[in-house]
C-alpha cells in the first residue's frame, strides 16, 4: 500500500484545511490511519488517529476541538479536517499506516506519505 497525502497551503490565522490521505496499490489493510506533523527544528510529533475498522479516533491534546479526523472506506481515503488553524499549526503533516496499533507510537507505523506544507499565517 502507498500513501498520498494532499490538500495542504497557506492559509490565515482561524482558517480551514482539508487533508486527504489516499491508499494505493491494495486496499487499506492496516490498523489505523494515522497523521502526524514536523515543524522547523522540532521533531516529528503524533496529532491524530483513526482505527479503520470502526472509526475509534484519538487526537493530541493540542488539537482538540479544532480537527477531526475521518476516513472512507470505499474510497481507500482518509482525511484530516483541520479548522481554526494557528500559527503554531504550520508543519509538514504526513499520514502514515499504523501496522502495530500504537496510534501514538511512530514506530508502530509502516507506511508513510510524502508529506504536505500547511502554513498559517498570523
């Protein structure tokens, strides 16, 4: 399975974006989606996670309540709804395939997308 993230820009303070994570080559066979996020000079950090079975989801405390996470079975996609976006959002998020089901865990991940920029802008 391959990853393609997409969906991300330059957007203002309290903006919204949409990522989307598509799964090619075989039908997404793996625990959960997950995304995570790498800012300049700061490590690569966990921001949420669906279990694909049944939708379970889990986010890091800095995002709740301002993104949610989806996925489409049929279509092999998954998404990121990123809303009232901060300055301190701005990284390059990455959705990854969690092989292990430690959502939190990049290690437990097997597969990643390339990566895609969102900015935001004070």
């Amino acid at each position: 399975v391959q990853l393609q993230a997409s969906g991300g820009g330059l957007v203002q303070a309290g903006g919204s974006l949409r990522l989307s994570c598509a799964a090619s080559g075989d039908t997404f066979n793996r625990y959960s989606l997950g995304w995570f996020r790498q800012a300049p000079g700061k490590e690569r950090e966990f921001v949420a996670a669906i279990r694909w079975s049944d939708g379970n989801s889990h986010y890091v405390d800095s995002v709740k309540g301002r993104f949610t996470i989806s996925r489409d079975k049929a279509k092999n996609t998954g998404y990121l709804q990123m809303n009232s976006l901060k300055p301190e959002d701005t990284a390059v998020y990455y959705c990854a395939s969690d092989r292990y089901g430690n959502m939190w865990d990049a290690r437990s991940y097997d597969r990643w997308g390339q990566g895609t920029q969102v900015t935001v802008s004070s």
